[in-house]
C-alpha cells in the first residue's frame, strides 16, 4: 500500500535516448500525498520532483522524477488528510470526543477554534445501484447502507427511500432533486420559470452530469473548460427527516451570494465560517441571521467563468465555507431541489437566474426620486414645516414615507386633513408603512372582524384557536408611557395580534380588500387615506415576544434536534417570532406547518399588498419590502434595514446592495445617515453623497434620535445634499432605462465591477466601488477624515463626469481627490447615457429638455438606449406602452433610431444638447439628418481642442423620432 515498485525484469537492452520516466499519475487517491520518496537497492535518492493533488478527480501528480528506463526503483508516498479537507461531523453545540466517536468520526483538537475537531473518515452511507438515462436528464434509487449509518435522534436517522432525479431543462440551466420516494414531504411552493419539459439537447449543453455509484455523490462538468464546478462524492451527506447535509466541492474561492446576513467584504470568506439563514427582526449585525432568506450563489472559475446554484428550500438553513474550496448546507426539513445556471459570464448567471424565478418589478419612476422618513415625527406641522424647508433649499425629493400603520385601522392621527389635502396631493407622494398583524382584542375592529369570518389567521394546529402574540400594534387610545421600559410596555400596551395567512387565497383577497377600504373609506370618504405606495415591514414575521402568548405548545419543533448557527442559537426557532408548529395552508388547501413555510411569509404578503395597492391607486406604485424570498422582487423591492449611524455601514450598504443585485432585489438602498444612534455631520454628508446612488435612496432615522434630513444641518449641508441629489435627478433617465432593462432581460442595475471586468481578477475583490449598470462607476468616501479615494479605474476609456475629460490611465488603482463636497464619478467610453435637467421633483423633471453624453471609446464607438413611459402605468412594457430609443455612435456619426414606439410624452420632449467626449479632431460643422435627407437646424457647435469636447446646443430632436448627427 503506498508502494509502487519498479522493476527491470530484464536489462539486455540499453535505449540510445536515455529514457526516463519523469511523471506518474496515481488515480482512486483518496488523501491527499504529502511526501514521495524514491529509492534504489534500498538507498533513498535525492529526486527534484513535486507533487499535485486533484481532490475531485481524487489524483496526485508525481512530476519533475528522473527514473532511468531500465534501473529498478521503489517509489513510496504518504498520505494524509489536509485540514482543509475535514468535513464537520458535529455541528451542532459544544462538541466533544465523546459525542464524537459515538458519531463514528475523528476526533483530533487544532489550535484553531473554528477548524472542526470531530470530523467524517469514512464515506457517506449512500450509494446507487442502476442510473436511468434519458435525453433530458437522469434518475436513480439511492441505497441505504444501514451498517455505516449514525444519528443522535430518531429524527434524524437517515431515510432508506431516497430518489435523485436530473432534469437538463436547457442549454444553460440544470435541475438535481432528492426526496423521498415513499413519503410525501414539503416541498416550497413558490413557483418557478420552468419549460413544460425540457429543450436542452446534448450537442449544446454547457454542462455533463456523472453520478458517482458508491459512494453517492454527483459531479456537473462545463464541458467547454472540463472544470468540475458541483462534487458531492463528500462524507457529509445524509437525508433525515429533521437533518438534511449536503456538501460540494467548488470550483474555486470566489463565491458570492446567500444571505440576508451582514458581511463585512461581497466575496465570501471561505476561512471556515458558518453562515446561518432563517427570517428574523434582526437588525444588521456581523453572523446574525436577518430580514431575508436567499440560498442562492453565483462563483466564478479560475479561468473566469461564472455559474449560479439555487438550492429551493424554505427551512431553517446553514451553510459552511471551508478553504478547500467547499461548502456544506444543512437544513432541518423539506427536500434538496438544486438549479444550475451556467452563464459563462456573471452577468449572463443573474439573466438566467431571474428568468428562472421571474424578473424584477418595474418601479414607477417617481420612486427613483430621494425620499424623506423618520419614525416619530411628532405631529404634522413639523412635517408641513419640513417640506416647505426642503422647497426653500431647493433640494429634490419625491415623497414622505415616515407615517406608521401598525395595522389597517390603527393609522397614526398625525396624517390630519391638512397633511393629506394641502400638501400631499401638490407636491410629493405618500408612503405609509404597513405591518402584517392584525390587532385581536380591540373593541368593534372590522378588519379582524373580517378575518376572522374569512378565516384567515394562523391558528394551533388541529384547533379553531388563533395564535396570538404581541407586535405593533399598540393598543389604539392608550397614553403609552415611554419612560418604562420596553418590555413593560408591551406587556401594558401591546395589542393580541394574530397573524395572517397570505398562503391561502382567501387571505390574500381578504388583504386586498382591506387595503383598498383603507385607501377609499367607504364609511367617510374624507378621512380615506390616499398613498401611492406601501411599506411592508415586520414580516418575517416579527413578534416583540418569543413565541405566543401563553408560550408555545411544540418543542420538538421550537427547539429542534439540530438548531442552524442563527443568532441565539440556544433560544431555538422562536426568537422574536411566533411559534413553528403554527397551522398554514397553500393555496390547493394543503395544510403546512409554520416550521416549514416561515421563511416565506414575507414573501407571501408581497404578491397580495401590490396587487392591492394597484387595485386601490390605479398606478404601478411600488412595495417595499423588509421580509424577501427568491422571486420577491417581482413585485418589491426591498430596504436593508435597521441599520445603525456609523461609518462602517458606508461600505455594508455597498456590500448589501450588490448581494441584492444576484438575488433579484434591484429597488434596494440603505437608511441614509443610520437609523439607530445620532448621525454626524461628516457621516452624514458622506452617507448623502453615497446614498444618491442607491435604488432606493431613502434618508430614515429613529424616534428619539436627532433630525438628519438634509435641512437640519446647515447651509454648506443643503448644498452639497442639493447638488448631489440633482446629479442622481439628472441621470434619472438613464437610470430609469436601467431598471427596464432589469425588468426586461433581468441585467443587474447596481453592478458589481467584476460583471463588466470579470477578466481583470482585480475585479473580484473590489466592493468599495460599483457601477451603475455598464456605463456610470461611483467611487465614493467612506472612511471618516478622509479626503481621497483611492479607485480602482479597470482597462477601459474613462471619462471624469465632472470635467468630461479623458483621465488618461485604466487598469490600475489611483488616488483621487475627494474633498468633502465631491463623490467621483467616471463614465465609461463606449456608452452614452441620456439625461435630462433637474427639477425638485421628478414630476416636473421628466418636463424639462432631454441630453445625451457620447462617451467614446478608443476606437470612437458608443452605444446606449433610453426607455421611456408615462411612469405609472400598470404593465406599461408587457402591454407595448412604451417608447425605447437607441443610441449609437460610430467614428463621426450618431445614429438616433427609435426601436419601439407605443407612446408619446404629452410634454414634447427634445433632445436640446449632445455632449460626445474624446473627439480627437476639431469640429467645425454639425449636420441633422432625417430619413437620410438634412434638415434644417439652428444648434450651435463648440469643440474643446483641450478636453476633446464636441458640445452641440439649442437642438430641437424630438423625443420618439429618428435622426442622424453627424460632425465635422
């Protein structure tokens, strides 16, 4: 064993060549070699060899030897199990060798605490005996080997009656499931883009399937590369009814993706960290989990490639990183049902991922503009106060959000006729915030009154009793003392609230018809509450108690056998949310446990609140979300949280929103400034300057806290927020055309700079920049005292927005100035933006004249688009009622064609200025052209021979018609 002996049988013959044998390849190597030796007559050598280890081919590569063709030799290895090759046997708390061993694993301390002590040397008690083949895909029974089997509990004795099936569904996206064939289990009901059968065929696949027969596992190749980018022949993978482990090897260190948890860097550190996923009202701390569940992540190859993996399940989840590189999920229900996407680009992973789950929704336009919130203003003159300040300063804004509905009758008084007809209604638009809970121990409240006829409330299981807990609301006409503390006022004033189905359909009609009684009032229209949007929040769900009132009755299911890495892990499932063994049911009827479907109950509210508010405005609106689940954004978007006033939540909101940018939620931002603490001045103003590229750009703080709108501060304050705001204001257009491209084809509208660089390995790393789709890079401050930046500028043509000067230099760091009034910006050759003059809101900016910035790219070609509508219509794009125009420009010419014409702006939008950057000869002359013949033209030409700048004014090229420019 370990041995390969050489021997020359017979030497009668000398080779001219003096052959050697200089490499030897030992396949089945199921350790890694660390050590060879080579000997002759039992004196070992001197040999200048190395060694390669392949751990998913299980290879070693023995190269650089000098054995003489014709000499006998003993060539002898030693194995030994890498550390970054053990696979945690017990992950659960507080593991000794005891427990250990009884696992029938090794136990074997490292100075290191977060390297597993107790960890798997045998193979996985799975293996499979005959593979059915077809054309689109595979399928196998899996054997149990009852001998090789361990388990702490009854509930998590492996399952004997496991099938894996493999459906290719198309050229670049594969589907691999086990489940039970025998018992029926949960599966999540969300559903998915899926063809009717699948149309992949085996010339075109980017990817072959092997299964691996004993010991179980399955290997997905890219067959351009050969690179094996899924291996689960690992030691780890059992199926239980309340343990599921599953491990893969990975095809390199660069993984993005799974949350939602705050993270202090966008690539995940693969240093042995365990990561742990279920919805909770958790404001973002370091290994916390939070909001959102999305066990999804995109990787990339070390020849560049990228690939995506979408593990459907709805349980509370974990996930390890390991440098070897791998990854090990566990979760404690429901079945594994994998996707695959293929790319081969990043971009490409988020295309076919969104169009897997569905494609991002199209917000209006006027929810791009910045928005204003606090919670606790205290009545609605300071509100009234504060927009008129905001007008005085001159400072754009679209619309106040900062109003709590706890529940549908339980609306803050402070929205009195005089917030709602006077200034509402004239000058911005209303968000209010809506909570999932319904308030069941006031007097005469119609809504719960209705939902209980409706039966829409989750209730014990096997009972006709709602669960009840303590959340927002408070009880209604009740002085809240505020100087108790917390818990004793929830315990005073806090309101038995019931939780609502939105799995059922009558739940969701239910819900529907509540919010459109709220937004007209049929009792007394004039106290009907108008909004153009709705913020959904604490519906993870959240409960200001663990459990119900009374306490929860299930504790196999509250504390489960294995509890995740959740934060406060010893809690179980129930912190700060009701109890698991809730009873809910899908919309066939279907009875499922709270334990099962928790994490999608934000998700279910989704659907149901847009459709509402839609049917109640008449509009496209928009919802935002704090509670998401793969596919939430097709009809929210999503806000990060609660996060707190200091300097390193600058760089987590970039982090947090890029993450959103793989996992569909494009309509996502930070609370600007903080929402916990007082902010600072200097924070503040970086924050602003930051947080005007958001999606979702949203200046929100506490009850308590100091004010940190921009109007609070002083005047240097307002007119750095006013210029910055009205850069964002400026590029709306552009920005707009983002999001439709989004909505459209499912590209990423805040981009991570490896999605356009994925090339230069540089990118990878860099999440203190990102760009506005493929064309605007921002780059901004977010260290205090500091007053540069030092960018990262990738092998491109980039132009200052400022100056829009050639910087002269791509492909390296660079140390810019950043003074305290200044974020940079850079645009990139190759592309032009089209945008429009600032107003103070974006109603009277989408009056003003249209421009376009050419920005050329070394070889004097750039493209763009410009996506236009009436910026509320329901469905505007899927019905044709929109107006798309393309931009391209090639040496001397620009090409105006409008691609799609199903509206015209009642405004008579005209493009009056054309800037086209790195013109490198002087213009003297200008022509329009149309249907290729000129036309008359009063512009009036400037070159700039020191930045190479062609300025083209006092054009009049309407919106929705073609043209020709050509320059001179």
């Amino acid at each position: 064993q370990n041995v390969l002996t050489m021997t020359a049988i017979n030497s009668n013959y000398a080779d001219p060549n003096n052959l050697m044998f200089e490499e030897i390849k030992i396949l089945g190597s199921l350790q890694e070699i660390t050590a060879v030796t080579v000997s002759q007559n039992n004196v070992v050598e001197n040999s200048p060899h190395s060694i390669t280890y392949y751990p998913s081919e299980k290879v070693a590569h023995i190269t650089g030897l000098q054995l003489e063709l014709g000499k006998s030799y003993t060539v002898k290895w030693t194995q030994q199990l890498n550390v970054n090759e053990r696979f945690d046997c017990y992950p659960s708390p507080n593991p000794t060798q005891e427990r250990c061993e009884q696992l029938g694993c090794v136990w074997d301390e490292t100075s290191r605490p977060d390297i597993p002590s107790c960890y798997y040397s045998s193979d996985n008690p799975y293996s499979v005996g005959q593979v059915e083949y077809t054309s689109s895909g595979l399928a196998a029974n899996l054997i149990l080997n009852s001998a090789n089997t361990k388990a702490n509990e009854d509930y998590t004795t492996p399952i004997s009656t496991l099938r894996l099936e493999v459906k290719y569904h198309l050229n670049h996206m594969l589907q691999f499931k086990i489940y039970d064939y025998q018992n029926a289990r949960y599966e999540v009901p969300v559903p998915l883009n899926l063809p009717s059968s699948p149309t992949s065929t085996d010339e075109e696949r980017l990817y072959e399937v092997s299964v691996q027969k004993k010991p179980f596992g399955i290997q997905v190749r890219r067959k351009s590369t050969g690179r094996i980018i899924w291996d689960s022949q690992l030691p780890t993978f059992t199926f239980s009814d309340m343990f599921i482990q599953i491990s893969t090897r990975l095809a390199s260190q660069y993984i993005y993706g799974f949350g939602e948890t705050e993270h202090t860097m966008f690539r995940r550190n693969m240093s042995w960290h365990t990561w742990g996923m279920f919805t909770r009202d958790q404001p973002p701390t370091y290994k916390l989990n939070s909001y959102g569940y999305h066990p999804f992540y995109m990787a990339l190859e070390e020849d560049s490639n990228a690939h995506g993996v979408l593990l459907l399940n709805s349980n509370a989840m974990d996930v390890t990183f390991q440098p070897t590189p791998a990854l090990t999920y566990r979760t404690i229900g429901g079945i594994l049902d994998f996707y695959m996407v293929l790319g081969p680009t990043p971009e490409l992973v988020v295309q076919e991922y969104t169009a897997l789950i569905g494609r991002p929704v199209m917000p209006p336009y006027w929810s791009l503009g910045f928005q204003l919130c606090r919670y606790g203003y205290t009545n609605d003159s300071e509100i009234a106060q504060l927009v008129e300040d905001m007008k005085a300063a001159r400072i754009p804004y679209v619309s106040w959000d900062g109003t709590s509905i706890a529940s549908l009758s339980n609306l803050c008084h402070y929205f009195t006729t005089l917030i709602v007809k006077n200034f509402f209604l004239k000058s911005s638009l209303n968000l209010p915030f809506l909570d999932p809970t319904i308030s069941g121990n006031e007097t005469n409240y119609p809504t719960f009154s209705r939902g209980v006829q409706d039966d829409v409330f989750i209730k014990w299981p096997n009972t006709n009793d709602i669960i009840y807990s303590k959340v927002w609301p408070f009880l209604p006409d009740v002085e809240v003392n505020e100087s108790l503390p917390e818990e004793t006022q929830i315990q005073l004033y806090g309101a038995h609230t019931a939780f609502p189905d939105f799995l059922r359909n009558s739940t969701a009609e239910w819900w529907k018809r509540e919010i459109l009684e709220f937004y007209n009032n049929p009792t007394n229209t004039s106290r009907s509450i108008k909004f153009d949007g709705l913020w959904i929040d604490m519906n993870e769900p959240a409960t200001f108690l663990n459990g119900a009132i009374g306490g929860c009755r299930n504790d196999l299911l509250n504390m489960p056998p294995y509890v995740p890495h959740l934060g406060y892990r010893s809690e179980g499932l129930i912190v700060k949310t009701p109890c698991m063994e809730g009873q809910q049911y899908l919309p066939d009827g279907t009875p499922v446990r709270h334990y099962d479907v928790h994490c999608l109950y934000g998700w279910s509210q989704t659907k149901p609140t847009l459709e509402g508010l839609q049917s109640a405005t008449k509009e496209r609106g928009i919802v935002i979300t704090r509670s998401t689940f793969p596919s939430s954004g097709r009809w929210a978007g999503h806000w990060l949280g609660d996060n707190t006033a200091a300097w390193d939540q600058l760089t987590k909101s970039v982090i947090g929103m890029r993450k959103k940018s793989i996992s569909i939620q494009f309509t996502t931002g930070a609370d600007i400034c903080g929402f916990f603490r007082d902010s600072e001045y200097e924070l503040c103003i970086r924050w602003m300057e930051l947080g005007a590229f958001y999606p979702y750009s949203r200046n929100h703080n506490q009850k308590g806290t100091r004010r940190q709108d921009p109007v609070s501060w002083n005047a240097t304050f307002e007119e750095i927020s006013r210029n910055v705001l009205n850069i964002r204001y400026t590029l709306l257009p552009y920005f707009y055309t983002l999001m439709y491209d989004a909505h459209a084809h499912g590209s990423t509208v805040i981009r991570p700079m490896l999605h356009e660089f994925v090339e230069d390995r540089t990118t990878w790393e860099i999440y203190e920049q990102f760009l506005w789709g493929p064309a605007l890079l921002i780059s901004p401050v977010m260290q205090q005292n500091a007053v540069t930046v030092n960018a990262y500028l990738p092998n491109a043509r980039w132009y200052d927005y400022y100056t829009d000067e050639d910087i002269g230099f791509r492909g390296q760091f660079k140390l810019l100035p950043a003074p305290l009034e200044h974020i940079n910006l850079h645009i990139r050759g190759g592309y032009i933006l089209a945008w429009q003059k600032p107003a103070n809101t974006t109603f009277y900016s989408r009056k003003n004249p249209v421009g376009l910035t050419v920005a050329l790219n070394g070889t004097l070609i750039a493209e763009g688009q410009l996506y236009w509508d009436d910026r509320v219509r329901i469905d505007a794009y899927e019905d044709g009622v929109y107006l798309l125009t393309s931009f391209t420009a090639n040496q001397n010419v620009l090409d105006i064609t409008v691609l799609h014409h199903g509206y015209s702006d009642p405004n008579n939008l005209m493009f009056t200025e054309i800037k086209v950057l790195g013109v490198p000869f002087n213009v003297t002359q200008v022509t329009i052209s149309q249907n290729g013949g000129t036309i008359a033209s009063s512009h009036a030409v400037d070159y700039n021979d020191t930045k190479q700048l062609l300025t083209i004014t006092n054009l009049q090229l309407e919106l929705g018609k073609s043209y020709t420019v050509q320059w001179s």
